[in-house]
C-alpha cells in the first residue's frame, strides 16, 4: 500500500565505481518496502533505472515520465509510461505528480543537477516538498554547501534552511517515515465554511 509518492532525480548512465550504484539499489529497494511510489525520467539504465529497477522488485509502484525522443527504449515492465515532450515539462510533471512528499537527488551530471537546483528553487520559492541530496562520498557536498552560504549570507531565508538535506539512504528513509508520521499526527485544517 502506498503511504506517498517521492520523485528521483539522478544520472541516466552508470558510474565507474560500484559504490554509488550501491546506494542507487539500495535507496529504491527501501523506499518501494517503506510504500513510497517513485516518479523518475524512465528508462532500465543508468543509476535512474537501477533505483527505480530495485523499487520495482521489492514491489514499489513506478511512474517513468519518458520523453518522446526516447520513446523506443525499454521501460520497467508494469511501471506507468507518461509520454511527455519536453525536459520542462517532465520536471513540471514529476515534481507534482501525486504531490511528492519529497524530492531525491543521487549523483549525476549536468541533468541531475538541473533538475536538483530546480527541485530547490521549488522548495523555497513555491512551497514544494524538501530536496534530499542523498550522501554517497562527496559528489553532492557542493550543492549544499553553496545552500548553506547562500543562507549564511543572506540570499536565502533563513527560514528555508531546511529545504535542502544531504542524507544517507537509511537517514532518508528514516526522515521521510518522520515526515510522514508528523502529517499524519495534524491534518491540514478544514477550511471554515464562507459566511454569507
């Protein structure tokens, strides 16, 4: 059963290494046994399709915003195939798609970090979910760390500090389950009926 839905963002190829396709499993896998569905960019490959291939074998619900250039390449068998035309449009889609209680970010190039500082933006300029940068070494430590400048000077409100988070994939899941628990402990108001 779903308990909410989280939007991906991460490298549409492999990495040399093994560590940081690790931790692309390892964060699907836990998101799909915690219930969370994934909104991601489709497709088998890349670190993308490895988390998004793990959350489906343990289970998890998969929506793949595929673009239609990329229409021919295999997608995750029973994941739901959104068809879209433009990157703006896939990020606009999977950022609000069955609202994201959060917005994840593994290593990638320069897409991924497109799509991460967007994700930011969204969060502390239009009240989106919080960007979780998950910490594998030190490859997302510079997205933070201008973050953390940017309020320390100023530029940003300090009251959007904790928009942006640099997590293990368990401290991740960890958050969310907090998160989750916290909505679920105080409801959004009921609106009070308009008096005529």
């Amino acid at each position: 059963m779903s308990i909410g839905t989280v939007t991906l963002f991460a490298a549409s190829k492999l990495p040399r290494g093994a560590t940081i396709a690790a931790a692309a499993e390892e964060l699907g896998q836990k998101l799909a046994i915690a219930g969370f569905d994934i909104n991601y960019g489709g497709g088998t490959g890349g670190l993308m399709g490895k988390a998004a291939g793990a959350a489906a074998d343990a289970g998890g619900r998969i929506n793949a915003f595929v673009l239609e250039r990329y229409a021919d390449e295999e997608q995750i068998p029973g994941a739901n195939i959104v068809r879209i035309n433009t990157e703006q449009e896939r990020f606009s889609l999977m950022s609000t798609y069955q609202k994201p209680v959060a917005m994840i970010v593994l290593p990638g190039g320069p897409g991924a970090l497109r799509e991460a500082l967007q994700a930011l933006e969204a969060a502390v300029y239009d009240q989106g979910p919080p960007v979780i940068l998950i910490k594998v070494g030190s490859f997302l430590n510079g997205i933070k760390d201008f973050f953390e400048q940017a309020v320390g000077e100023g530029l940003v409100r300090e009251e959007h500090k904790d928009k942006l988070k640099l997590l293990t994939v368990k401290e991740t899941i960890d958050f969310l389950e907090v998160t989750r628990r916290a909505r679920i402990a105080s409801p959004a108001p009921n609106p009070k009926p308009a008096v005529l």
